[in-house]
C-alpha cells in the first residue's frame, strides 16, 4: 500500500491524494485565466501523473482550486514532520495559498508553497488557531498567488497536478441525505456530511471526547473512531448520545433552552421531546413560547412581573444579577410589547454567556440511557 512519489513516502499509497474537485475559478482574484484547455481542475485528482494538457490544472493568476478527500483524511502528526503535499508543475515557479478544512465551511491558512513540489506541516499553524492536532481534515484550498509568477500566458497560473496528504487515516464518507454508518474498527474516521445522521456500535457503553470542530473521538475496546458531521451514537441496548451539540444545532438549542426556562438540568424524557421539536424544524421562539406555558415555567413565572420576570432569567440562565443596563432593556421591552416574553427566554438562552456556560456540560455530547 505504502508508496513514494517525488521522493515523498505516502502510507496509505494512492488512496493518499484528493478524490474530488469542490470548486474551480481561475478568476477568483480577477487576473487573466488560462486558455480552456488547461481549465482542467480533473486533472488535480489523483496521484501525480502529468504528462499533457488534460492530467493538471492551471489555476489562473490568483486563481483558486478546492479538492476533498472522500476515502482518507488529513492529520497533524503532532511534530514537524509534513503532512501535506502540493505537486505543482512546469517551468516557472509559482506560489500559492494553501488553506485546510474540516467541513468545507470554516478554513485554516496553513501558509504559502514556492511552486514546483512542496511539504507543509500543519501542526503549528493549528496550534496558532486553537485547534486540536485530532481534528480530521478534508478539504484544501489552494489560492495561486497572483503577485507571482508570470501573469499571462494559456497556462498562467500555478499548475497543479495532485495534492497529497502525508499523514493520513482511512475515511468512510457520508452524503449530503440521512447516512447510518457501523462504527468500529474497520475505518479510523467518519464524516457523515450534511442531514442526519448516525453511527451505529455493538458495545453497550463506549468513551466519547469532544475534539472541536464539530469532532468526537469514540473508543471502544481496542480501537477508537473519529466522528465528524454525526448527529447520533446508537449503542447496543438502545442508549444513544446526541452529538449535535454545536450552539446552533438541535441537541444544543434543546438543551440551552430547557435549562434556560427550567434553572435545572434536563431530565431525559423532556429533553428528548424538546430537541424532537427541534430536529422537526420547530423555531427556538415557538419553543420558548412552549416550554412557558409549561405548567413547571408557570410555577416558577406566572406571577411575576415584567421585572421580576427579567431578574429571574438572569439568575436562572446566567446565573447572577441582572446589570442595570440589561435590566431595563429587557423590562421597558416588555413593557412597551416590543418584545413578549419568549422572545427574551429565547434571547437569553441564546447568549454568548449562556452559551459559554453550557458548553462545558454538553462538549462530549448529551447521553441518553
């Protein structure tokens, strides 16, 4: 399986290189484009293998390409060891901007390559943004940099022939619908992509880590499993986690808002309904709205007024005093029938500061017995 190319060792072999072009524009910045034959972004996929027009891509003067990788993964090595590789071809040097992403959303500059073929590590640029050295990569942006190099020509550009990761683990990939994969030891990571979905194991209880980034690590007995874009853990005897715990997804929101509403932690049986309303698209205000009418919210609000409504929530949710500034905000509100009382439940729990609260108790997913 291990092979080498330009030199380079690849561990998993040919599996080791982009799978899929994400996007194309050779006029991303706005410079001059290569002649269409060379507007082959195809060409990028695969191990290197350039031979004619057609087997690279040209990316235009500050053009930008971005590839995926559908049966493998990028990883940090956690040392200085280089872990991704850019084949880049022909006979000028021309730089380029190289950035990596989990979920194709949010992005990590990982610097600039100087043409021909070239390694980057990746560890320290994680590092600078806060990001753990486990977080599985799968996407890879490359910007060509339009201040080098010639800026005219039919292949102006970098030309790029294949992207490579060198440190890299067997993927099994979801779609963009609802995906049930079958956890264990036979792939070391799983991206379940857009909709819902779920990962299914045989043990009756396993260890679940939040990594960030939308990641868990999940172990079990002699293996372990990264999980990225999965809603849901269902193991043997019907105990289930809820991974959706990002602040703006289902598990999170559900969970935010009863404890906001409540001032307790959720028992099972509620929070379950609550996120049910959630996954079936009901509006966090609409909930709100639910949970005070709840004959438990009537107890605890019913009888109080504006004001004493709005110093509740801040002991409840934030759990102190209310500023003086806050306060009246939130009370002249209501009084003046600007905002009702839902609004502001759903304002609170929604916070920064609620948010931050929460998130420690939430960060490795929500279990269900």
């Amino acid at each position: 399986m291990e092979t080498k190319y330009g030199g380079i060792t690849f561990p998993l072999g040919d599996v080791s290189f982009a799978d899929r072009v994400i996007a194309y524009d050779p006029a991303f910045s706005g410079g001059n484009v290569p002649s269409a034959t060379y507007q082959t972004p195809a060409g990028a996929i695969g191990a290197p293998d350039a031979s004619s027009a057609g087997t690279y891509v040209s990316l235009g003067a500050g053009g930008r390409l971005i590839v995926a990788f559908d049966d493998n993964v990028l990883l940090a090595s956690g040392n200085s060891d280089p872990e991704l590789h850019i084949f880049e071809i022909g006979p000028d040097v021309e730089d380029q901007f190289i950035e990596i992403s989990a979920d194709g959303v949010n992005w990590i500059s990982v610097g600039k390559v100087d043409g021909s073929t070239d390694s980057i590590d990746i560890d320290p640029f994680l590092a600078a943004a806060g990001v753990s050295v486990a977080t599985p990569f799968r996407f890879v942006s490359i910007v060509d940099d339009i201040n080098e190099g010639d800026k005219s020509g039919s292949t102006v550009g970098a030309d790029i022939d294949a992207v490579g990761a060198i440190g890299a683990a067997n993927l099994e990939a979801g779609t963009s619908g609802a995906d049930r994969f079958d956890g264990g030891s036979q792939y070391d990571y799983f991206d379940g992509g857009s909709g819902f979905d779920r990962i299914v194991y045989s043990e009756t209880s396993l260890v679940i880590d939040g990594l960030g980034n939308g990641s868990f690590k999940v172990t079990g007995e002699g293996y372990s499993n990264t999980v990225t874009r999965i809603e849901r853990v269902d193991l043997a005897g019907g105990a289930y986690y809820r991974l959706d715990v990002a602040p703006d997804e289902s598990a999170a929101i559900g969970y935010r808002l009863y404890q906001a509403a409540f001032g307790r932690e959720p028992d099972q049986t509620g929070l379950e309904f609550w996120i049910a309303q959630r996954d079936g698209g009901t509006s966090t205000e609409v909930l709100a709205a639910a949970f005070l009418r709840s004959d438990e919210a009537q107890a605890l609000y019913g009888g109080l007024s504006n004001t004493g409504f709005v110093d509740a929530l801040y002991t409840n949710v934030l759990g102190r005093d209310g500023e003086a500034a806050g306060t009246a905000f939130w009370v002249n509100a209501l009084n003046s029938g600007v905002y009702d009382r839902a609004f502001v439940l759903d304002n609170f729990s929604a916070s920064s500061e609620n948010i931050a609260a929460v998130g420690a108790a939430i960060e490795d997913g929500i279990f269900f017995a």
